[in-house]
C-alpha cells in the first residue's frame, strides 16, 4: 500500500449486476480513470459485511491510513446511495456517485453527468459540495419517504420491473394498478413547527431532491432547496379523487389536484394510533416506529460534483 496515493473505495451491490461481462468494459475504464488520478481503489460488494455499518466501519479505517482522505464512492439506485450516505453525515471524506439508477435524481439535482465514465471523472477531478439531508427517525432519506398508498405503489413498481424490465413509465402503470385494487386511509395527526392537523389520507409524501418536486411543478421545491421538510398531503381518499390526482401528477400538475395541499416546515411529527407505519424511505420499504420525527440535517453530506455548481 502506497499511503502517498489517494484512496477511493467504490461501494457497489453485485445484485444489479455491475459487475456482469458485458460492463467489464466500462469498469476497466473507470480503473484506469481514477488510477490515472493518483487513486488506489479497493471494490466492497454492500452486501459483504453483515450490515452497512460494519462495511463503512471497515473503510473508514482504510481511509485513515493514507494522508489524502479520498473519496467513498457509492456505485448504484437510490438504495445503494442511501445506504451509504446514511454512514457519511459529517465526515472529511466526500461520497462519489455513479448513477446507475432509473431516475438518478441526487446526481440530476447535482449535474453529475449520468454517463458513468463522466461521472467517473467528476468524481476524480470535481470539488466537494455540502447537501441537505432529510431524516424520518433514525434513518436519511435523500429523495423522499412516504407513507400510505406511496409504499404500495414501490412494491408493485418493484413487481413491474422484474417481469418487464427498469423502465420509468412502470411508475405511472404501477400507481395506476394500486389505485384499481387498493386505497387505504391512514388516521393520523400532523404536528408542523408545532401546530397540529388531524388528517385522513390516503398518502403524505416528504422531498428532500428540489428537483424532482419541480419536476410535479411544486412550488416546495423552495423549501426543499433551503434544508426544510417540504411535505405533501392528500385529504381525500375516493377513487375519482385518486385517479385525478394520478393524472396530474402524470401531467406534473400534482399542486393544481384538487384535496392536495403542500407545505414547509423546520421539524414535522406524525402522530399514529399505530404503534408502526409502514414507510417508502428513498425506494425501500420499512417498518417504523411511531411517532415518526422529521428534520433535515442542513450541508451534512460532502458529494463529488463538477466545478463551479452551487451547494444545494
């Protein structure tokens, strides 16, 4: 081991297959890109430790024998991107991303190019910038977390893309087949910077990615953009209420739905008879603990991005 050299260490799951024969090719190009850096790259598999804890604990002590920190690469969706990033908040160490994701949304937000070989070259040659991150209990999410109809929408988007393939349209198909055959109402109560809300929904959704809350035209992007939970809550749960609310959304005409309403907040608490909710946390479903507690943890996270771009 040269501790002259800078140490990059790429986080990947075998699972998506980055590692199959026909992106042998790319792969060999990122080496020779970061090596060309003055890089010395170690490959982690997520799944090789028993929890993404341990994995990170395992890098952070290769970092720490070179006198450059390096960069923490995270090679993957929005699962791989969470889980590493969740282990990140606060540290010297900047997290690279290559986009291997359907809606890529944290690199899109960031202008890291999708192209996985520029990606690479950002990530060896770009500057760190600090990044809001939102939190629901004890867990980040970086793109959003919700709850009702959201988690089932996941779960039957998951269903789509193995039987046809990773496709974005599988979003809207699946939304549509929840709402054919599923629509339940969580009783909750909403306490927002203090003030409390009894509401009847079938689905709040928190964002945390400005731009993908542009991209349904909502103006809480703002708030998404300056570190507050920007949050959206629809108030009736009937089928044609449902159906229009998906056909705006398909249209990014999500805040012009009738029974929809959004809003900012600094800290946001979900009340629940419940003693768990189910929660869509960046793509992944969990189980979690009532009441659920909402905040952002304002430039927590060093991410690898070109020159010259704005923190966000």
């Amino acid at each position: 081991m040269d501790t002259e050299l800078k140490p990059l260490s790429m986080i990947y799951n075998e699972k998506s297959g980055f590692h199959a024969n026909q992106k042998d090719d790319i792969y060999e190009k990122l080496m020779t890109i970061w090596t060309s850096h003055g890089f010395e790259i170690q490959v982690f598999d997520i799944g090789s430790e028993p929890d993404i804890k341990t994995l990170m604990q395992k890098i952070f002590q290769r970092h720490a024998q070179y006198s450059d920190c390096g960069v923490i690469v995270a090679a993957g969706g929005d699962g791989t991107l969470n889980a590493v990033a969740s282990q990140m908040l606060k540290q010297k160490i900047p997290m690279g991303i290559l986009p291997l994701g359907t809606f890529n949304y944290v690199a899109r937000v960031l202008h890291i190019p999708l192209n996985i070989l520029e990606a690479a070259n950002v990530i060896a040659t770009g500057e760190p910038r600090a990044s809001h991150v939102a939190c629901i209990n004890d867990q980040i999410y970086l793109n959003n977390a919700s709850l009702g109809l959201y988690p089932l929408f996941i779960k039957k988007r998951e269903e789509y893309n193995r039987r046809f393939g990773r496709f974005p349209l599988n979003a809207y198909t699946s939304g549509l087949d929840v709402l054919i055959r599923d629509r339940k109402e969580l009783k909750l109560e909403i306490e927002v910077d203090g003030q409390k809300y009894p509401v009847k929904t079938p689905l709040i959704f928190f964002g945390n990615n400005q731009l993908q809350l542009k991209e349904l035209n909502l103006k809480i992007s703002k708030c998404a953009e300056v570190g507050e939970i920007a949050g959206v809550v629809i108030a009736k749960g009937d089928k044609a209420t449902l159906f229009k609310t998906l056909f705006q959304t398909i249209r990014g005409k999500l805040e012009n739905a009738s029974d929809v309403y959004s809003f900012g907040a600094q800290k946001v608490i979900v009340y629940s008879k419940k003693p768990k909710l189910t929660v869509a946390v960046d793509g992944e479903i969990v189980s979690m603990t009532t009441p659920l507690t909402l905040h952002v943890e304002k430039n927590a996270l060093k991410i690898m991005v070109p020159h010259v771009i704005a923190s966000v």
